[in-house]
C-alpha cells in the first residue's frame, strides 16, 4: 500500500504539474499571437500601444509562474517522497515534548517553502512590476512587510495550530470533527476583525473626503438597502499603481474600500457602477455562499485526514518514517492541493458566475455603460490582457474574460 500511493502521488503531480504547464505555454501563445491586434469591442478605448503593453506584461508573468511551478513540484516531491521532512524532524530529536516537536517540524517546512518563493515574489515585484510601471514599492517596505506578515501569521497561526495538534492527540475518534467547528469559528472571527485589526497592519485607510462623490454612495448604498461601517480610502499607491475596490468585514462590521489609485482614475458614475457591481455579490449572498463552501471542503478535507491519520501507510508512501499528529497535518496540507486540481475549472466557473451576476445587478441599480467604461479603463491601466487563451481561462480566471464580460453588458 506504501508503495501504491507513492506511486500514485507521482503520477498525480506530475500529470497536474505537466498539464499546468502545458496551459501556460498555449496562455503565452495566445496572448502572443494576438498582441498586434486590439479587439473590435476595445479599439475606441485601448490603443495598441497598450493592448501590446498588457500582452507583454502577462506573458513575462506567465514565464516567470511556469518557473516557479516547477520548483513547487520539485520542493514538494523532496519534502515527501524524497524524505526531506524525516530529516528536519531528526533534527528537534532532542525536544522531549511532541507537541512542541511537532510545531517546530510545521514552522520549518513553512519557512522553507517561504523562502522558496521568496525569489518570485521579488522579481515579480522588482523587475516586472517595475518595468512595466506599477511597482512603486520600496526593497525596505517589501522587506517590512515580510516581517509583519510573519509576526501576524505567528500571532494568528500559533494558537490554531497547537488547538489543532493537541485536538489530534487528545480529542478522541472525532476530533476532526471538533478541529472543524473549531476552524470554521476562527475564520469567522477572521473576517470580523480584519477591518479594523489587520488590513491597517498595512495600510492606512481614511475616510472618503470626495462629499459629492460621498453623498452619490450613500444613495446608492440606500437605494439598494446596504448598510456599511464606512467609506474608506486606502494607501494602494503605496506599494502599486493598480487600481481596486473592494468590501471587507462580516456581519455588521462591513466597510467598503477604494485605492486611492482607482479614484484618481474613474470619475464619480464610474466609481457608482464599480461599486454597485460590488453590491451586487452581497444581494446575491455570494460572499455567505463562499464561506459555506469553505466550510464543506474543510469539512470533508479533515474527515479524509480523520481516517489518513490512523494508517501507517500513509506517512510511509509520503516519505515519513516516524509517524506523528504534525507530520499527519502537514502532508495532508502540503499534498491535499495536488488531488483538487481538476475542481479548479468548476469553481473558476462558479466564481465567473457570479461576477455575472453581479454585473446584472450594477446594470439595474446603476448603469451598464458607466460600468463598461470603468472596466475598459482598469484593463488599460492595469495591463489586463483582453486575449487569454480560453482554456487557460477556464482553469484559472476567477473573472470572466474581458471580451465575454463587455459583451453582456
């Protein structure tokens, strides 16, 4: 059985890691072969100077993400199979408590990991971004910010993670159950705070000054029956030039946000039709769908790890000689993606849905041409590009392709 699911392991990612790539390769094509041409729908709008800017900007993305996959499936081969993860336990062979044993094997596969993308990250940011114009990060807030995201994600991950692993040990038959419920109120508790605890851990938000474009909202939210904690401006230019908006929060601690880069480039109806579209997700419950989904896959994914956790081949087919709780969460976290790979186009296209859905809710609440002129002006500043190949797309694009959402609307 060992060797059964480690052969079956391989074979998975190595057919998933090959068929991603193959994906970015006819993406790049695409996109390459129709670079000299804007679209009927945006030759009014987008130059070919820019249609050409965006077609370069997304291939030089794609190249560089069809490196790091292949460094992904070679570090997650050598971690289980390859039995990297049995040397770095060997290594706290000294620390008597397994509890503690246990964290510190789970934080060093995730620093190691960290570090491994750690290159991508800056040459994405510091060469491509940069070349194209939308970088306007510094190397010392890219660096401080890497430092903020660990103290918050050892703040926040810590605790859950050792609930988890004494659950694992201590909890009885069902503690997947438990860890679930558990899991599930975390995130929860997430969303509550993220307003006002952790998204200024980052950025600065202040109120919107703009009083007409002010009173214009706030007919809207009326009008629609939305209720909001307040309009905010966020600091986006500090690390990008793209530009965005967006809702955040649960419940009644709902805010909605806007880069300041997106107010310095839409004007006031335009700013309208973004954010009833916005509106849109929250009439239809997308946002509440979601988290129920979340939850039905984590429920299903620690019944899985409820039953993988008791037999013994599953550490020995993953590489893992000395059987432990840690060693158990951590390959069904490192592992567990690869086997949800072909789920990925039925919610890329679930997710696609509902940004239709939501366009049809900015059309009657606002107005379909503000709203298609707002999104041909994010695709021209933000470099999106109008031609992705169409099976990529499917597989990936968690937003309809521009030509497909321009001609709903």
């Amino acid at each position: 059985m060992d060797e059964i699911l480690r052969n079956t392991f391989i074979a998975i990612l190595a057919l998933t890691t090959g068929i991603h790539l193959w994906l970015v390769k006819r993406h790049i094509n695409f996109v390459s072969l129709n670079k000299n041409k804007v679209p009927d729908a945006f030759k009014k709008n987008i130059s070919l100077k820019d249609h050409q800017k965006a077609a370069h900007y997304a291939i030089e993305k794609s190249e560089l993400g069809f490196k790091d996959t292949i460094v992904q499936a070679f570090t997650l081969l050598l971690l289980t199979v390859g039995g990297f993860i049995s040397v770095i336990s060997q290594l706290y062979n000294e620390v008597t408590s397994p509890l503690l044993k246990d964290v510190a094997i789970i934080l060093s596969v995730m620093l190691i990991t960290s570090l491994i993308d750690l290159p991508f990250n800056y040459y994405k940011t510091f060469r491509i971004d940069e070349k194209f114009g939308f970088n306007r990060m510094t190397k010392k807030l890219f660096f401080t910010d890497l430092y903020k995201q660990m103290i918050l994600g050892l703040c926040l991950g810590l605790p859950i993670l050792f609930i988890a692993l004494w659950m694992l040990k201590n909890a009885g038959d069902y503690w997947w159950f438990y860890l679930w419920a558990v899991w599930s109120l975390f995130n929860l508790l997430i969303l509550a705070i993220y307003p006002t605890w952790i998204a200024p851990f980052f950025n600065k938000f202040s109120p919107l000054k703009d009083k007409s474009l002010k009173t214009k909202i706030i007919a809207l939210l009326k009008k629609c029956g939305f209720r909001s904690q307040g309009l905010f401006v966020m600091d986006g230019s500090a690390r990008s030039n793209h530009g965005n908006a967006y809702f955040t929060g649960f419940g009644k601690n709902k805010r909605i946000v806007f880069f300041d880069t997106l107010l310095e480039r839409l004007n006031h109806n335009e700013i309208e039709a973004v954010l009833a579209h916005e509106l849109g997700h929250f009439h239809h419950n997308h946002v509440k769908k979601r988290i129920l989904m979340m939850f039905l896959v984590s429920f299903v994914g620690l019944a899985i790890l409820g039953y993988l956790k008791d037999q013994i081949w599953f550490y020995h087919g993953l590489g893992i000689s000395s059987p432990s709780d840690g060693s158990a969460l951590l390959l069904f976290m490192l592992v567990g993606p690869t086997f949800i790979f072909f789920i990925r186009p039925i919610m890329a296209f679930y997710s696609r849905q509902n940004e239709f859905e939501a366009d049809r809710y900015a059309k009657i609440h606002s107005s379909a041409k503000y709203l298609k002129d707002s999104l041909v002006k994010l695709y021209r500043d933000n470099a999106s590009t109008l031609t992705p190949d169409p099976l990529y797309s499917a597989f990936y694009d968690s937003h309809p392709p521009a030509l497909q959402r321009i001609a709903r609307l």
